[in-house]
C-alpha cells in the first residue's frame, strides 16, 4: 500500500489538509476528522450514498458498490462512495452539501418548564414540557453516525483509542448542550438513551458492552454533571448491558401514566429492539435484540427519517401501488418499507421468502418489475438488498419475542395487551405486522401504539420525585434474559426467522 502522508477536502468552499489512516475507509478518516458527523450512513454496506463524494483529482477506479449506486455520467464525473475506497496519494476530494434530517415542532410559546431527551443509536429525540399545551418535541441525526451505524461497530470504533473515545463523548455533549439551550432557562432535565450511549456519555468502561463476559462499566439511576451542561441531569437506572435507561424510563410512563394492565408485552424498537413481558407490578422479563438501522430509513437504498414528502405507507389503487401522501419526493421511511413489502405479499408478488414474482392476475399487469425491481414512477426502486435487510429486522424481532417467551413458559395467547412503542409502532399500520410474520394472526387487536414512551417517561422523570422513586427500584424487579449471550439459540433459530411469517414455537 501506497504511504499517503496528506490528503485535501473540500467542503463548503473551505479546504482542509488531513493526515488519513491508510488503513481505514476514507467515510471512516472522513469521520475522523470531523466531517460526515450527522449524515446518516449504512457502516460501509454501499446502500444509502450518504458518503458520496467527488474526487477533483485521484479518483480510484470504480467499485461495484459505485457501479450499483451511480449512472455512468456521474462515474465519469468523479463520484465514488467514500466507503468502498481507501486513501491513496495526490486524492483530492469533495464532500457535496449535505442536508442533516432534523425536525422540530414547537407546541406553545410558553416557556418549557422540564427537558427530555432521548439518545438512540440512529436519532436523537428531545422534548420540552411546557405549563400550558401539549410538549414541544424534535428529532436529529446521532452525530456519531460515521463511526457505525449500530451499536458493536460504535462500541469497536470507541475501543480502538482514547481518542476516539473522546470524541463519540464530545459529539454526544456539543449536541445535548444545543438541545438544552433551545430553552433560555436552566429547567429540570432526564436523559434516557440505550446502554451505549448512556456509557459513552458519562464516559463508562465499556469493556462489558462489547464482549463476554456482558457487563456494565457503572450505575445510573441518578443525577449527573455533565461537562458543558448547566444543570445536573437525572439519567434513568441502566437495566442490564443490552437494556438500558430508555427502557426504564419507558415502563415509568406505561405504568405511571398510560396505566398498563398485566400482563403485557412491551416492544421499543429502533436501532436496537428491547422487549419487556409484565407479569405483575414486582415482575418483568426483559430482553434486547440488535434490528439495524432500516426502522429509522437508515441503509435503504431510498431511505429517509419521516419527514416532509416522505412516504410512511403505500395503498393498491386503480393506478396502481401509490405512496401515502401526494407530494411524494422518492424518499421512503422505515415503517414505508414495511408497508411496501406488506403490500407486496398481500397482493401476491412477493412470496414469504422475499422474491418478487408475478402472479397471473389482473394485479401483475399495475406491479412493475423490472430486473428484479420493483419499480415505482421515475425516482424510485424496491431491490433485493433492501427486502433482505427488511427480513433480517423481521428475523431478529420474532428471534427475540420466541426467547422471551420460551424462557417465561408464556404463549402469545397468554398476553392480552401489546404495547408498541419505538420507530416502528410510531408510523407503522398494526395490521401490516400481522402480514409480515412479526405477529401471529389476530394478535393486532391486542396492540396499542404508544409511541415514544422513552422520551414522555423521560418529561416525567424530570420533574416527578415520585416517577424517579418508582424508577430507581425497577432494576430490583427486573430479571434480564440476555439472547446476545445464548449463542446457539441465536445460531439455530435466526435464519428460520428469515421469512415474512410468524414462526416462534411458541405462537399458542
């Protein structure tokens, strides 16, 4: 390999000199030295563009990750995908502007009287409690994103050097201290967020999280001083290394506001998926699955957080497969994906193993499929690769719900209410879940979307003694079934999971 001593990028009309790693993927020096912080990125898997760059002048020769995501012209060009190359010298580079996915929508002109925020792998949701109205709420892109976009590549990146460390735990920092300062006044504040971040936060080992044996680096469940942040910030009990803070302050708001009935299941699923079975008010099993990023519209090929012009669900009319909103960009959510490939099954172009086919009906005639794409108007594609990154969360959801229920002696018809809560139970039609095998039929009727229980749990914490109370003795009455750790149950079970049909043995 070529010595490359330095290379120049350029971004905003500003040139910078960086001193890369010749071993890494120019997306991971990119990231490294401060740019791509906020862009949401698929770990180097060539699927979502979001580390497209132009090269000015070195430019390697294409990949087939960029033969698969760019035209000939922009080859030609010079564009290339930063994950699919390493540095080499006399590169100069071009990072294109960029639009960070944020959105906010502010309910009252009052002033907030208690913060909440929410720290996910992928998004970063924060809420503002006002005495009037209902709270103000946005949601930003995890600036740690081009380290990884799950939580083992995240964890690995932070273990290569304290330096690295140090600088997931700034981007962490600098944007909890932008969010608390949207309000003029020092108010009462609660964090939630996954055990990773939570340890990357206060600067925890997190030795434990990223190998067996699974353990945590420290407590929470208390108030903390963060470094930049005016005032001291209660931080939910951590349960165990693959369920955390964002869990506990979730049951604070099922139990003490929406007054759940046991016994229940509770599902919040993102990045990671956490379940939890109530069986009274002293007894909860909880387990964690790792989904990926594709709820929250991250590694898609169209993919995108829910926003403005982007489709969350799709209908069969007489022109055909439409989006769910007239103004529709090209771009598709998490929950849209879903929706798409629910659609497909129903209408029998797709079977339970995700292969487009086409049925000798009316309907194939309005389905196009092309090259083994489903082709929807002129900015958009359903491909192979993205239907199997739909099966592996479908795989790993239902993976995890048979474990919990194998290792409780319970059936799903033993469970009469389901709470859904999480990316996918906040845009996602219940009845598609039944569809997509995540659910056994009927079982819809049982659900009830909750939304984000980790962010209104976190607005009562903040300001709640008695909610904090509750939640400081819940690890006491929590018992973690940890899936990461049984690996021949993952190894036999995952991939007999890997279809868009219900499964688990213990279906009832």
């Amino acid at each position: 390999m070529m010595q490359v001593t330095r290379m120049r990028v350029l971004q905003n009309n500003a040139r910078r000199e960086i001193k890369p790693d010749p071993a890494a993927p120019l997306s991971l020096n990119l990231f490294q030295h401060g740019f791509l912080a906020g862009v949401p990125l698929c770990s180097g898997l060539g699927l979502c563009g979001g580390c497209r760059v132009l090269f000015h002048s070195g430019a390697p020769e294409p990949s087939d990750k960029d033969y698969d995501f760019f035209s000939p012209e922009e080859l030609s060009r010079g564009y290339r995908l930063a994950c699919a190359h390493f540095p080499d010298a006399d590169m100069v580079l071009e990072i294109p502007r960029q639009q960070k996915p944020e959105k906010s929508e502010w309910q009252s002109r009052a002033a907030p009287v208690a913060a909440g925020v929410d720290l996910g792998t992928t998004s970063i949701k924060w809420g503002f409690a006002h005495d009037r109205g209902g709270p103000s709420t946005g949601t930003v892109l995890n600036p740690q994103m081009g380290s990884g976009s799950e939580v083992m590549s995240r964890l690995a990146y932070a273990r290569e050097s304290r330096e690295h460390f140090q600088q997931l735990q700034d981007l962490l920092l600098q944007e909890l201290q932008r969010i608390l300062e949207l309000s003029p006044e020092s108010i009462p504040a609660c964090i939630t967020g996954n055990p990773a971040m939570i340890h990357l936060l206060l600067g925890l080992d997190i030795a434990g999280l990223a190998g067996h044996p699974y353990h945590l680096g420290g407590p929470a469940g208390d108030f903390f001083a963060l470094p930049g942040i005016r005032q001291r910030v209660f931080i939910p009990p951590l349960i165990s290394p693959f369920v955390g803070a964002d869990i506990s302050s979730g049951l604070t708001c099922l139990i003490l506001q929406e007054k759940a009935t046991f016994p229940f299941l509770f599902f919040d699923l993102g990045t990671n998926g956490e379940m939890v079975l109530g069986l009274g008010p002293g007894e909860y099993f909880c387990t964690s699955v790792a989904l990926g990023p594709a709820l929250e519209g991250v590694g898609l090929r169209f993919g995108s957080a829910f926003g403005d012009g982007v489709a969350s669900g799709f209908d069969f009319t007489q022109k055909g497969i439409q989006p769910d909103i007239a103004d529709w960009n090209g771009l598709v959510s998490g929950s849209g994906y879903l929706s798409l490939a629910s659609l497909l099954l129903r209408l029998g172009c797709m079977d339970d193993k995700g292969s487009f086919k086409r049925p000798q009906t009316r309907v194939a005639d309005k389905v196009h499929v092309q090259n083994n794409r489903v082709v929807l108007g002129k900015n958009f594609f359903l491909g192979g690769r993205d239907v199997e990154e739909m099966l592996k969360v479908k795989a790993a959801f239902t993976l995890g719900l048979e474990y919990l229920l194998e290792k409780t002696s319970m059936t799903m018809d033993q469970v009469p209410r389901i709470y859904m809560a999480g990316a996918l139970g906040e845009h996602f039609r219940l009845q598609d879940l039944e569809e997509l095998g995540f659910l056994p039929r009927g079982a819809f009727h049982k659900c009830r979307v909750a939304g984000n229980t980790s962010l209104k749990g976190a607005l009562m914490l903040a300001r709640d003694q008695e909610a904090r109370n509750w939640v400081q003795k819940l690890p006491q009455k929590m018992r973690s079934l940890p899936l990461a750790e049984d690996r021949d149950f993952f190894n036999t079970g995952f991939f007999r999971h890997m279809r868009f049909q219900f499964t688990p043995a213990n279906q009832g």
